[in-house]
C-alpha cells in the first residue's frame, strides 16, 4: 500500500526550486501566474480566496502565507491545502497537503508527484490498467445485477395485479359474507328471545351456579398458570442466555453463582464443563435430569401430568354450560315438555329448513353417540349453535376484512419510495430469509421481517430484532437509502440494551450475507450483497455526468 | 458461609440499583484486617497513654559494629517485650546522603521476606565512602552533606532514628514508639501464661499478660484468619510490622500512589480527618473505584514526600506486602505510621531537600524511566473490542479520512481465542500479521493485550510451556498449580519470581520460532504489550486477587509479594521485547499494576475509570502523584473506561489527555463507540484541534521525556515542585506545568465552563498559548502569588507559556508522529519580564538505542534584549547552540555534533520563529549575521507590560536555519 522511501537529505532551504503549478489541477492552474509583468522580487500574486497578496516567489516556497492555504500547492507547508497529482496513464487525484512530502508514496497519487522527485516510481500505467480492469468488471456485474433487478421489478408489476385482482374479489367476499352475518344475526335473536325465558328459570339451580363459579376459579386458575408459566419460561430463557454468554464480566461473583444456582435447579452441567468438552464435541452430555423427577411428581396421588393438565382443562373450560345444564336434566329428570327446538323450524325461512334439519339429525345423532341423547332436543342448545354460527361468520368477515386491508397496503407499499422502492424492485424480496454461518452462531436474516442468531450447538435463538427502516442518514428514493436496513426491538441483552441490526447491503449477483460482526455490544452489523441495488449500468452513467 | 444459591437468584432477579458502583464488599477496612486492626489498637494504646508510654525497642551499645568503609554499622536490637528474640539493625550511608535502615528478626524460627529492595532498586545503592558513623555514649551519629549541614542520629534507648538539617528535624523514626515488629512464635508459644491460684477445688484462672500494654489482650487475627468465604491459613502466624513516621516540620506530605485522592494527602486520623480508614497499599482490581478515597487500587509505591516551603524529604519504605498508613497533622508536622503484614524493616531516608534532590535520590535507588520509543507519544485508539481485524482497519481508515493524527491501534483481549493470549481469534482475525503490517505502513504501531493469567487448557502452549516448566503460582499447599478465575475461565498465573519463566517468556515474543520453542510468530517486531490483570486480578479470590497464603518461587507465601507481583510481569515483557530484534527497539509496555521501579518498565494508566467529571479531574491528580513515585509515564482512559461521555465531556477529556504523558482513549465494551470522528460538529473538529496540538507539542514532550529519564523529575510537575517555596501552591493539584518547557496547562474538568482561574507563583509575566494574552508580572515587591482568569470555552484549553521560556513544536499535521521526521520546526519565544529567554530540544530517532552512542541531536535555544547594542534602541539576539557538549547535563558520556542522527536531520530547518512580548516594530532581521530575512510584526505590548493586553508578536518568516546547527538570529530595533 505505501512503499517506504530512505531519507532524502534535503539542501537549505528545502524545495526553493519547485514549479509554482505543480500540485495544482488542471482547473486552477491559469490563475497561477505573477499578477504583474514585472520580473523578479517585483511580482506579486494574490491567494486564491483575495485575502492577501504575496510575492510571486512566495508560492510553493514550503511557507505558508495564505490563511486559505493556496500559495503552497505543491508543498506541505499550509495545514488547509490540497495537493493535485495528475497521473498520467491514471485519473488525476487530489490529496490533503498534509500527506505531501510526508515519506510515505500515496497510493492516490501513483505517479510519486506527492514525495520529492524521484523518491515515488511512477506506477500509474498499471494502477490505470488495473483500474480499468476493475470498472469493466464492475460494470459488467452490474449489468447482470441490473436484469436480475429488472425481473424484480416485473414481479412487482406483477403483484401489482395480483394484488389488485384480489382486492376486486375480497370486496365481493365482503359483501357476501356481510349478507350472510345479517342473516344469521336475524336467526339468533329470534331463537334467543324463545328460549331464554326456560333458560333463565333452569339456571337458578344450585348445581349450575356452582358450576359456573368453579369454572370462573378454575379459568382464574388457569390464567395465572399461564402467566407462571410464560414467566418461569422468560426468566428460563434469561437465565440460560446467562449461563451460555456469561463472560466473568464486571468481575462479578454474583453472576457466577447466579449461573451455578441455575445450573442446578435445571439440572444442567456446569457450563464450564461443557465449553472445556467443546473440542472434543461432548456438548452431547448435557443431559436435563429434571423430566424424571417430573415423572416421578405425575404419578403422585393419581394427579394429571402437566400435559394432560394443560390439555384437560382446556376442554373442561370450553364445555358449553348451558348444554350442560340441560343434558343434566334429561338425566336426573323426567322428559320436559315438547321441546321447541324440534319446533324452530317452524319460525324458519323455507329456505333455510333442509340445511336445518340435517344440522339437527347431526346434532342428535352426536349426542347419542356421546350417550346422553334424550331423543328429543330442546330449545337452548339451538340457541347455541345459532350464536355460534353467528359469531362463525362473524369472524370470517373479519379474517376477509383483515386480508383486504393488508392487500391495500401491500399495494400501496410496492411502488412507494419508502417501502419496496419507487420502482417495486424490493417486492420480490419480501420475507426472503438469508442466512450465514459465523461458526458459533448462524446469522438468519428474513428481509423486510426479523433477523435472528441461531447457536450452532443447539439452544434458543435471539432476535436481533424485526425491519424498521431504511438507511434514516439518506433521502428516501437516492441509492444510498437502499443500502442499509435497520432491525430493532430484538431480545434484550442481560445488562444491555435489545439487539438490533444494521444490514448493510451493496449490488452483487446474488442475495447473499458476507459478513457478521457485533462493533458495539448488542448492535449487530451484517454486510451482503444483493441485484436489487444493481441500477441499470446507463443510468449510473449519466449520474456520474 | 454464603449465602445460599436460592437467596443470590432472588437478589439477581431484583432491579439492580447497583449497577455501577464501587464494590466496598469486595474490599477489607482496616477493621476487617487483622494485622491492621492490631496496628491501630497499638497507636490507640500509645495515643491513651500518652507521655507514660513506653518503646519496647532498644540497641545494646556493646553489639555496636562498624563496617570497615565506616559508613554502615550493624547492632542488636531488643524488644523489651521478648527479650529472648534477636533482632539486628543495618544502618547505611549513600554516597547521595541518603540513609538505608534495616532491621530484621535474626536467628527466629523463620526467615522474614527481605527481597523487597531486591525488586525495587535498579542496582546496588553505593555506599559513601567519606561520611563516617561516629559512636558515641546513646547514640551513633553521622554529620555530612556540602555544608555539613545534615546530620543522622540512631539513639539507642529507646531506638530512634533522626535526620536533621541546619539542626532542624527531618524526619524521626520511631518517634511515637509504635515500632513492633512481630516476631516468628510456634501456636503452642502463644497459649497464655496461666497461673493457678487459691486452693482445692476453689481454683481459679487467672491469665496475666504482662505484654498487653502494648500488644493488646487478644492474640487478635494471629493465625487463620477468615473474611467474606475466605480464609487465610496463615501458616507463618504473625509478622506484621509496625513502624511510625514523623516529619515534625513539614505540614504537607505527597505520594504513596496509588490513590484516588488529593495530592497533598488528606489526614487519616485525629479530629478532623478527611477519610476513617488509613491510606492503603494493596494492588487490587478495584471495579468503579471512589474517586476520593483512601483504598487501595492497581499500583503501590510506598514513597513518601513530605515537603515545606524550606525543605522537601522522603522515605521510601521498600515492604511489598499489604500495608496500611495513617497521617495524622501535628502543630507544625506530619505523623505518619506504616503497619504491613510481613516483611523486614527496610527504610530509606531521602534527605533532599529540595523536591528536584528528592527525585534524584528516588531514582537513583529504583531508577528513572527509560527514554520511550517516540510513536508511544503520540495518540492511542483503543476499545474493548475492535472486534475483527476489518474493523481496526476501518477505525485507521477514518480517522485518516478525517485528517486525525493518531500512531497506535489497541487490541484488547477479545482478539484472542477463548482468552488464550497470543492466539489469535482466526474468525474474527483471520490475518492479524497483514493488519499489523496494514497499521504500521502508516508508520504507526498496534499494542495488542497479554495478561498474566493463562487458561488452564493442555493444548494451549502457552500454558503447557508455563506448566510442564512448573512456573505457575502455587496453591498453599506448595506443590501443584493454583487455580482461579478469570477472563478465560479456569486460569493460572505465571510465577515471575520463578527465573525459569524469564527465558520461557522471552522465547513466547519471537516472531520466529527458535528450537522449535513455540512463540508468537503471529506478530511483528514492533507490537506493543499490555500488561492488564497483573495486580494480580483473580475474580473469585479474596479481594478479586489471589489468596495470600499461595505459594511464590523460593516458598514466599503471596502475602509477602503482592504489590511486586505486578512489577515483575511487566518487567520480564520488557526484557522478552527487548530481546525480540537485534538490534534491539526499544520496548512499550503498558501496565495497570506497579510497585517502587516500574518506572523502569514502561507506561501505566490509572486503571478502570468512569465516564464523569469527576474522574476526569481525579485521574489528572492521580497521574501527578504517580509522577512524584517516579512513575512519569502515566494518563488516564480518555472518556472513561465506563459510561458513555456526552460530547462536551469527551472534547475537555481529549484535551486532559492531550497533556497527559500517557495519550490513550479507551472504552468498555458495553459503552457505545465514541472514536473521534463519530462526533458531530463542532465537536470533532475540537477533537481534531487538540489531536494535532499534541501533535504540534511532540517536540515539547520528547524533550521532557529525555530530561526525566536523566534526573527522575516527573514530566507533569505540580506548582510545589516547580515554586517550592510558595506555600499558597502546595496544594494545587488541578494544573500543572510540562517538563522545563514553561508551558502551564489548567484542563477544564467541569461542565460549561467558559474561563478557568490559573494561580502564578512567580513574579513573571505569562502569555495565552494561542492568543498571546499578556498576564503581566506584579510590582516586583509583592511576594505572592496571583490568579489570573484564563478563557475556556469548549474549544479553549487554559494554556500559558511563561515569559523566559522557548518552546520548539512541529505544526504540520501528519497521520503519525513518525511522518512528521523530517518537517520543520517552529520556535516560539516568550520574552521574560527582563527581555529574555531560555530553551532546549531533544531530538533522536525516537526507536532504537542509538542515542546511548551518542546519536541525538540536543540543543539549547536562549534569547537575550540587549539595550543601545547598535549604538541606537534595543538589539534582540536568538541562537541555537549545541547544549550537549555545554553542561546540558553530565549523563552524557559520548556525544559528537557531527553523528549519524544529527546528519540525518541537517535538512530539517526552522520554519518560522514566534517571538512574543515584542513591543515595538523592528527595522531589521538577520541571520547569522548576514543576510536578511522576511519578517511580521503584530502590534501589541513588550514583555514589559504591566496590564494585560495582547502582545506584540514578531514572526520571522522562514529564517532556513538548521535544527541541529548553530545559529543566530539579529533582530535590530
């Protein structure tokens, strides 16, 4: 990169010969000339910003004399200059005067002009050659890049279409589906008002009361269960982070001895042990002690395991209990009068009575498999399954309204500067997952979704957070917008801040992750290249004009 | 006991509040130290019984020898409380006047750790071969010095020993009977005397201690001896040493570094004592330390200056085991008392008297600092981590792109694989010797970290070099390898007291392999080291360091070592870099641990700091007092190491660091990345200015650099040491002055502040270093010092050059100081309240050893206001002489003008000389009393101003006079 020079031991006073252009470009060079035709000490010349007026033997004299530093083009002698190499062979370059005369031959200027004469070779026909070399190959990448772009693009027109159609057919959906929730609306209310006087009288017994109070505990019960379990599985996940990343930080024992307290209660070995047992692979015997001793707690008392637990009360708690209350009847009992269940159809469309019925041959002959069938039917489970039909299509209209609405943005995110690119050339890369693996850890990301790190050797996997926007510092629709992704909100580091991602992409062929590495603690950098920044090469031409 | 798990798992699931903070836990009181407790009850007991109490200590006059050169004399010594144990005084005369005291238990059950001074001193001290002990009836005396003005007095009953000059007490040992020095017993010595009493079963114990006086009731902490979960076998029962300090005339006392505190020390004891617990000796991996405290944190130099507007002594206590010191103010002095947990007595007394004499005693006995490799001034990048090698290339790229100088690049120990040091972290690193080689193109160098604690891990050579050599610090049982803690898991620690590991280390820095000796072949002969974690740090150990009954070569326990342990890391790196080139570069090593010599080593740095105001400004206090231990080469972590330092507080830390011998930025790796072109404007552009004023400034620092590693003065030199006779500076500790230069630098160290009160002891006019403000000099007749106020905005730093001084800098800016070789120089001449001026500069390859033959350029710049010289107005006369060869100092031993350094800078001229404080517009300019030369005059006052005003400042334009030739420069009114 820079060629070492032996000193040039340098005659009083230094540099006294030097051409009053050289360092100067090309465009600047006519006003280096004395102001007047005088000759000698006479001459004079002003600094390019008129701030002062020099002797004409003051420029390049290695003395700086101008505050704007344009009297020693060619030297070091001002800290604010800059210094022009013209490389021939090559394209001219300019470097600060500070690296001029400095012993060190710059690599911007490859034809040595920055250093005393002959201290430099003068290598510009091959940094010009290899340059060119480079271009073409630039070039010619970007080229490929650009068609690869250019059939994103056609996606997006695509999808654009797509999305349109769709839309046109979910407003249809919509429509009907909105009659259909009319309807059913008009059926509940009428068969509610019927059974609901019977309903109420049956409701004041005892048993039903009881009933309905042990499913309020057993739900409270049930919820906080949850809420348990979902704590106990954080401060799990918390605690194995610890466990696996625990680096003696801060010198704290506590941290250590958080972990050998964790190791033990969840039965893991000391992961000491198992980072030594890394080399030979024998991670294998991290074995949890900790389901025996589960067994062991189930078959106590002839209590339920946590599975059949959690799997039981959901379907207790689901139990209809007016159904319930009226099946308890047709048991303990005797048979009540006529039922007006088996009369509904009565009070029904005639449309709607053949789909009815066979609703109801499949209702009781449910029930009689189920044992508890009293051969006739009765008035509030018709009730029932008239609300939840209802509340069935409710929730389809929703689902239908929901995809509508997420067709609407998709749209309008495709041709948007801000999401998929003015053009649509990102539409095609939606979700698309990229991964890399680091060793350790595989890198995961999915584009426009939620960047993760996976370990290699098993355990959970932390987001490193999900797409939130582009490149913030540049102008949504500049090229430079594009070339940077932000990922935040990922899992929170212990003691640190939540994960987040800079993904830093650059035109390539191929959509691709090169390099991972973590510059601040947390803060995850991931380069890569991808062809929907491949700009058409003639554009970037005249970009350049 | 700990507490148990499930208690600790609570704790952790709690909002921790303490996040950062100072861990007191982690750290004894005295109260919780057993041998310290037993000091403090002793001068409790001696306070109570005041005037009735008695000093056990005496010499018996018949033991008396006089060694033939009659400048050291040995005797017996006898404790009244144990008459039947012998100890033997050794009392020595330097031929500098200083006094060597040693005192041991002679023919005990076991032998005393004395290798103390072995470590501390760069050689043997000679012994004077003029002054003579003269034995008299109580005492042995000695009278010495040019005037015959000093005196030494060891009285023998009770024992004492007393410096005095021109009759004046100096310094008194044992003036307050508080010397005890615990002598080796068995368990079974130590039951009480028990005398039955009365008859038949009436019996009755009575325990009668006829030692209690003075040593208490309770055999207090005298073996095991358990604090937090640990316990301390203490094998060899007690042995601590208590020795009293007086200085009955000097009310201020520096040093004993490493503290966080004031550098004139606050007391310890009495009514108004500024801290509870004595000063602290004990290096310890202190997390977040106070920053006004007396505990103990990396470094010990138990070197103490006590100092008055007459006189300035020390005592340089040479103990390398844990020690406690209280000071305490008397009516006109200073008591001061020394308790350590083993160790002999071994005391010198440095007789000044002034504080220039002291560091050159000082530093004769444990050396000066040896002229650093010039790079290693310039500024440091550092980070924990940069994390790749891309990443460190990325860091040089912008900071050049910004136009920031900067001349080193710092790995921190994620470079490494699993904290094995000198293995590189291949994913991360995949071809470290093309990034060192990518970073020294640039002429710059990378410092890449390598700590004492090795993991315990077969496959790593390193390790299984230190263990199959069976180098490694032992457990306390004595056999075997310690194991602890530490940033590679299960670790253990190098033995450096163990020979056998000075080779084997040597042999780890070739860059070639030799024998088939494994070495690090995965670097270049120019990397630096860092030395972190050499207290030694061990984070599940007592006090995060290890126990103290561990086992050191020769079977010194660890107590007996610990604050030397440190040294000897840093000491055999330097002696492997060393050995790593032939012809050898001269070595940098970093460390965070020291002790008494070092200096010698290399660079420190005042350890894990905080991102606040607050430690900013301690950290400048500590590297002055770390200074006056003779440890010059020292700064604090700009920014902090925790914490994230807003930008305000990042540009006043950049220019703290800018005048700091030690130049380096440094951050935690959770805070967040704070390199100087990651500032907005117009903070980077401060960055940017004070970079390169330090830049500028190298010539200034080098040169202060060579004087120090001749005479040991420091090279930031607070106000008592550069006006000792102005009592109103003693306690300044916020400014100071760089080198001889006359440069007086106050760093801002609070927040939006826009001018700074700089206090002038002497009465000499001073100019603003950027504006050439004048600060006149008072009327000739008041005595006292002023203060003056100084602007400083942000982008201001409060920097006064004092009249009389010449002040050489570079101002071209380069990306490294290596490039800036062969660029010319700028002289600013700041005329004195008399028309005059005085300066030097040192000039040498800044790499290799060249200079000790003789190859440097040094060179003494004067300015001199003649009146009528050209029969009308004033002439005033610049030259630059060879200094040399012209009593610049006797150290030099071979010098020619004409050598090959000298001859490799002769192209290198003067581009310009500022001359300030000219008040008037000269007619002419000369050189060498020929041809004329360009010049500017800017109106302003002559340096005999009496307001202040901005000077008139003449600029010679290009006067094209060599750096390392004679010159002179006429300047005609």
């Amino acid at each position: 990169m820079y060629s070492w020079l032996f000193l040039a031991i340098l005659p009083l006073p230094a540099l006294s010969v030097l051409d009053k252009t050289h360092g100067v470009p090309p465009s600047l060079v006519a006003k280096y000339a004395p102001a007047n035709s005088a000759s000698g000490a006479g001459q004079t010349w002003t600094c390019l910003d008129g701030s002062k007026q020099i002797s004409w033997n003051a420029v390049n004299d290695d003395y700086c004399d101008c505050p704007d530093g344009t009297d020693e083009p060619g030297t070091s002698a001002c800290p604010n200059g800059v210094f022009f190499c013209k490389n021939a062979g090559h394209i001219g370059s300019t470097i600060p005067s500070s690296r001029v005369n400095d012993g060190l031959c710059e690599p911007e200027c490859c034809d040595g002009s920055d250093e005393a004469p002959g201290a430099c070779p003068d290598t510009c026909k091959a940094v010009g050659e290899e340059y060119r070399k480079k271009a073409e190959a630039e070039r010619k990448l970007r080229k490929t890049g650009s068609k690869i772009r250019a059939s994103y693009i056609a996606f997006a027109h695509k999808e654009k279409k797509r999305l349109e159609g769709a839309l046109v057919d979910l407003e249809q959906e919509i429509a009907t589906r909105e009659k259909e929730v009319e309807r059913l609306t008009d059926i509940a209310k009428r068969t509610e008002s019927l059974s609901a006087k019977e309903l109420e009288r049956k409701k004041q017994s005892p048993l039903y009361q009881s009933l309905l109070t042990h499913h309020t505990a057993l739900k409270s019960l049930q919820h906080d269960y949850k809420k348990h379990t979902e704590r106990e599985k954080v401060l799990g996940e918390i605690l194995d982070a610890l466990r696996t990343g625990y680096n003696p930080n801060y010198q704290d024992m506590a941290v250590l001895e958080a972990v050998r307290g964790w190791e033990t209660l969840a039965g893991l070995p000391h992961i000491n042990n198992v980072r030594k047992g890394e080399d030979e692979d024998s991670a294998a015997a991290e074995t949890p002690q900790s389901p025996q001793e589960d067994k062991k707690e189930d078959e106590e008392d002839g209590l339920w395991s946590a599975e059949r637990t959690e799997r039981e009360l959901n379907k207790l708690l689901n139990v209809d209990h007016v159904t319930l209350l009226l099946e308890h009847e047709k048991v303990v009992g005797e048979p009540s009068s006529h039922s007006i269940l088996l009369d509904v159809t009565a009070y029904l469309p005639d449309s709607f009575i053949p789909p009815y019925l066979a609703f109801r041959e499949n209702l009781l002959s449910w029930l009689e498999l189920l044992g508890i069938k009293a051969g006739s039917s009765d008035t509030s489970s018709e009730a029932n399954r008239a609300r939840q039909a209802l509340s069935d299509a409710e929730h389809s209209l929703k689902l239908t309204r929901d995809e509508l609405q997420t067709a609407h943005e998709d749209l309008s995110d495709i041709f948007n500067a801000e999401g998929f690119g003015a053009e649509g050339e990102w539409k095609k890369l939606d979700g698309l997952c990229l991964e890399k693996d680091m060793g350790e850890y595989t890198y995961e990301v999915c584009l426009f979704d939620e960047a993760r790190q996976k370990p290699n050797k098993g355990g959970s996997s932390f987001s490193l957070g999900k797409f939130t926007s582009w490149n913030k510092l540049a102008e949504p629709g500049t090229p430079e917008y594009y070339t940077r992704q932000r990922y935040t909100q990922g899992a929170k580091c212990w003691n640190g801040p939540q994960r987040s991602l800079e993904l830093i992409l650059t035109c390539g062929t191929e959509n691709v992750l090169l390099t991972v590495s973590e510059p601040e603690k947390c803060e995850y950098q991931i380069t890569g290249t991808t062809p929907a920044l491949c700009l058409p090469v003639e554009e970037e031409r005249r970009d350049e004009l | 006991m700990r507490p148990p798990v499930i208690l600790l798992l609570l704790g952790f699931l709690l909002p921790a509040s303490q996040t950062f903070a100072f861990k007191a836990n982690d750290f004894k009181t005295c109260a919780q130290s057993g041998f310290c407790r037993r000091g403090r009850a002793l001068s409790a007991r001696a306070l109570a019984a005041g005037s009735s109490w008695r000093f056990p200590y005496s010499i018996d006059p018949s033991s008396i020898l006089l060694a033939p050169d009659q400048a050291s004399f040995t005797a017996s010594v006898k404790s009244a409380l144990y008459p039947e144990v012998n100890f033997g005084l050794d009392v020595r005369l330097h031929d500098d006047g200083v006094v060597r005291v040693r005192m041991d238990e002679t023919g005990g059950l076991r032998k005393r750790y004395d290798e103390a001074a072995n470590w501390a001193l760069v050689a043997p001290p000679s012994i004077s071969r003029d002054i003579v002990w003269k034995v008299g009836k109580g005492t042995v005396h000695a009278v010495y010095g040019e005037k015959k003005n000093i005196e030494v007095v060891v009285e023998f009953d009770p024992l004492r020993v007393t410096l005095l000059r021109d009759g004046v007490e100096q310094v008194v040992l044992n003036d307050r009977g508080l010397l005890h020095m615990e002598h080796f017993r068995t368990k079974d010595d130590t039951k009480p005397v028990t005398i039955q009493d009365g008859e038949g079963e009436a019996q009755t114990t009575l325990q009668l201690n006829n030692r209690a006086w003075f040593e208490g009731e309770e055999q207090d902490a005298w073996w095991e001896e358990t604090w937090s979960s640990w316990t301390d076998s203490k094998p060899k029962g007690p042995e601590s040493l208590s020795l009293d300090v007086t200085f009955p005339n000097h009310r201020h006392v520096y040093g004993i570094p490493q503290h966080a505190t004031n550098l004139s020390l606050p007391t310890t004891t009495g009514p108004d004592a500024g801290y509870t617990d004595p000063y602290r000796l004990y290096n310890s991996d202190v997390f977040e330390y106070l920053v006004s405290s007396p505990v103990s944190l990396y470094g010990s130099v138990p070197l103490m200056h006590a100092h008055n507007a007459k006189s300035t002594v020390a005592i340089f206590n040479a103990v390398g085991s844990d020690t406690w010191i209280d000071v305490g103010r008397t009516e006109s002095g200073t008591e001061t008392h020394w308790i350590s947990e083993s160790g002999i007595l071994d005391v010198f007394l440095l007789p000044g008297p002034t504080p220039t004499d002291v560091f050159a005693q000082y530093t004769r006995l444990t050396g000066t600092a040896p002229l650093p490799a010039h790079w290693a001034l310039g500024y440091h990048q550092c980070r924990w981590n940069y994390v790749s090698s891309d990443d460190v290339r990325s860091v040089q790229r912008r900071l050049d792109d910004e136009n920031m100088p900067v001349d080193a690049f710092w790995l921190d120990i994620e470079y490494s694989e699993g904290h094995k040091y000198f293995i590189w972290d291949k994913k991360n690193f995949p071809d470290p010797v093309e990034m060192i080689k990518d970073v020294e193109a640039l002429e710059r160098r990378m410092v890449i970290i390598v700590d004492p604690h090795l993991k315990r891990d077969s496959s790593y050579p390193v390790y299984k070099a230190a263990s199959d050599l069976e180098s490694l610090v032992k457990p306390k049982s004595g056999s075997g390898e310690y194991e602890g803690w530490c940033w590679p898991g299960s670790s253990s620690w190098v033995d450096f007291f163990n020979p056998k590991s000075w080779d084997m280390w040597v042999s780890f820095f070739k860059t070639k392999s030799v024998d088939g000796r494994w070495s690090w072949t995965e670097s270049t002969e120019n990397v630096g080291i860092w030395n972190d974690m050499n207290e030694p740090s061990v984070f599940n150990g007592p006090e995060i360091s290890m126990p103290r009954d561990n086992v050191h070569y020769g079977g010194w326990e660890h107590r007996d070592v610990h604050n030397i342990n440190g040294m000897l890391f840093t000491n055999q790196t330097y002696n492997a870099l060393m050995h790593r080139s032939d012809p050898p570069k001269r070595p940098f090593v970093l460390t965070r641990s020291f002790y008494a010599g070092s200096q010698r080593f290399g660079a420190m740095w005042t350890g894990d700091n905080v991102g606040t105001w607050e430690h900013m400004a301690i950290g400048i206090k500590m590297v002055l007092a770390n200074g006056l231990g003779g440890f010059g080469f020292g700064g604090s972590d700009v920014g902090g190491f925790f914490g994230n330092p807003d930008p305000e507080m990042l540009v006043r830390w950049y220019a703290v660091g800018a005048f700091s011998p030690f130049f380096r930025a440094h951050a935690h790796i959770d805070s967040k990345r704070r390199e100087p072109y990651l500032l907005d404007e117009p903070y980077k552009s401060m960055l940017r200015d004070v970079l390169r004023l330090r830049y500028a400034m190298l010539p200034v620092w080098y040169t202060a650099f060579r004087e120090m590693s001749a005479t040991g003065i420091p090279i930031l030199r607070p106000q008592y040491v550069v006006f000792p006779e102005d009592s109103e500076g003693f306690a300044i500790d916020d400014q100071f002055y760089v080198g001889s230069s006359g440069l007086l630098v106050k760093p801002v160290t609070t927040r939006g502040a826009t001018s700074a009160s700089v206090y002038l002891s002497d009465p000499q006019i001073y100019y603003d270093y950027f504006t050439f403000h004048t600060y006149p000099a008072p009327a000739k007749k008041v005595a006292r010092g002023r203060t003056v106020t100084v602007p400083a905005a942000l982008h201001q730093i409060p920097l006064l050059i004092r009249g009389g001084s010449i002040v050489p800098t570079r101002e071209r800016p380069r990306r490294s100081s290596a490039l800036m070789r062969n660029d010319p120089f700028t002289l600013r001449v700041a005329l004195s309240s008399d028309g005059s001026a005085a300066g030097e500069i040192y000039l040498d390859d800044g790499e290799g050893y060249g200079y000790t033959n003789g190859e440097f350029v040094w060179r003494q710049f004067g300015a001199e206001t003649k009146k009528g010289g050209w029969g009308k107005g004033e002439e005033l006369k610049i030259w630059s002489k060879d200094w040399a060869r012209q009593g610049g100092s006797n150290d030099v031993v071979v010098y020619n003008p004409a050598n090959a350094f000298a001859n490799s800078v002769s192209g290198v001229r003067m581009e310009r000389v500022i001359v300030v404080g000219v008040g008037s517009r000269p007619t002419v300019v000369s050189v060498n009393g020929g041809s004329t030369v360009e010049w500017e005059w800017q109106g302003g006052i002559g340096y005999g101003a009496t307001t202040e005003s901005k000077a008139g400042v003449l600029v010679i334009r290009d006067p094209a006079v060599g750096i390392a030739s004679d010159w002179q420069i006429a300047v005609v009114f």
